[in-house]
C-alpha cells in the first residue's frame, strides 16, 4: 500500500472535520434565523449531513481505515471525531461495533432489536444503549460554555436539531434498513441488505453507507473507497 493512499485518508478525515466545523460556525455566526428563511432550513440539512460525516469519520477509525496499520493515529481522528459528534467514547463505541461485526443481526449484536422490528422501537432501544451520563453531563457542559458566544435559538436550530436529525439518518440507512428482517439467503453471512447502485444517492442518503452488505464483506474499506467495492 503506497504512502499516498495511506495518507489519503487522514486528509479526508480531517477535512470531514473541518467541514463540519467551519459550517457550523458560519451558522452559528451569520445565519439569518428565520421561519421565512429557505437558507437556514438548508443550512440545517447540510450541517445533518456533516453530523453524519462526522460519525462516519469516527467509524473509520474503529476499523483502522483512517491510517491503515497505525493504531495511534486512529485512535487520536476517530476520539475527536466521536467526541465532536455527542460526546461519544470512542473505546465503548469500537467494542459494540466490534460485536456488531461479530454477530450482525442477532441478538449477540448490540445493534439490533431482538423484540421488535418496529423502526422507532428499535430506534429507540438503540439509542438506549449508547447513551451514558457522561455523555449527558459533557453535552450539557459544552452548551452552556458555548451560550457566552451564541443566542439559544441558534444553538438549538443549527447544532442540537441537526445532531439529532444525524441519529435517524445515520440509523435507518447504518442499521435498520440493512439489518431488518426477514433476512433472506442474500444477505448471508452478515444478514445485510444493500441498496441499488447510485453513489449520487448513496453518498447524500449516508456516506455511501447504504452499500452495507459491502461493508461488512470488507470492513477495511474506508466509506470514500465503498463505491468502488460495490459491485
């Protein structure tokens, strides 16, 4: 593997990064608040979809793809970039991925729902088991210290609602859609669904993480590489 594709992924990493905060900060900042304002619903939507990049860039660094075969660097994008998101603990996040990877679509997947495929149920117990006090206390912490600078309104509209909006896009396209049942010979091993092949789609839907099957069939596949494994 050449330098250059090695170090490909740091620099889209850290740009993923810096996209979302250079956008944020410009809503933050200029955005005209305002029902009337079709530029602000847009903002939003972009600012969920870089929320989703964000987590996604986090995701990378849980299978090593952000530098290949150096853990440190990995650890160091995939932390802040987890982090960032919510407050998430990269550690706790790499090992329920791991069993997710482990065991996709059964109960042993701390992923999935066992007891209902009703999508807000699962979503719900999803969201359930990722959520710790910690993560409370540090969001509640970051919003209060980021009030001194910026009005409640927009911290709300162009930071809490876009990060929320994030959780369903990055769920039904990450998890329930690829991993409900009934799971059909097809999806075996991973009992993974994949959409149709559109990387338009599938790059604005989830950072081509609707080409799920293929993910799993080759988790060493950093998301900006995913299109060329889709077949």
């Amino acid at each position: 593997m050449s330098e250059d594709y090695k170090n490909s992924g740091v620099v889209i990493a850290l740009s993923v990064i810096t996209l979302w905060l250079a956008h944020l900060f410009y809503g933050l900042m200029w955005v005209d608040i305002s029902p009337s304002n079709p530029w602000m619903y847009l903002h939003i939507l972009v600012q969920t979809h870089l929320f989703t990049g964000l987590f996604i860039t986090g995701h990378d660094g849980m299978h090593g793809t952000i530098k290949p075969y150096h853990a440190s660097t990995n650890k160091a994008i995939g932390s802040l970039a987890s982090f960032l998101y919510a407050g998430l603990s990269f550690g706790k996040l790499k090992q329920n991925h791991q069993k997710h990877h482990k065991h996709p679509g059964t109960p042993e997947d701390p992923d999935y729902c066992e007891h209902s495929q009703n999508f807000f149920v699962w979503y719900f117990t999803f969201m359930w088991r990722y959520l710790t006090l910690w993560q409370i206390l540090v969001m509640a912490v970051l919003f209060n210290v980021m009030l001194i600078w910026f009005a409640e309104i927009r911290l709300i509209l162009l930071w809490i609602v876009p990060a929320f909006l994030s959780t369903f896009q990055m769920f039904y396209f990450g998890v329930y859609a690829p991993h409900k049942q009934p799971h059909l010979d097809k999806m075996m091993p991973y009992r993974s669904r994949t959409m149709a092949r559109n990387h338009i789609w599938a790059f604005l839907s989830c950072w081509f993480f609707g080409y799920h099957y293929e993910h799993h069939k080759s988790p060493r596949t950093p998301w900006w590489k995913l299109y060329a494994v889709k077949k």
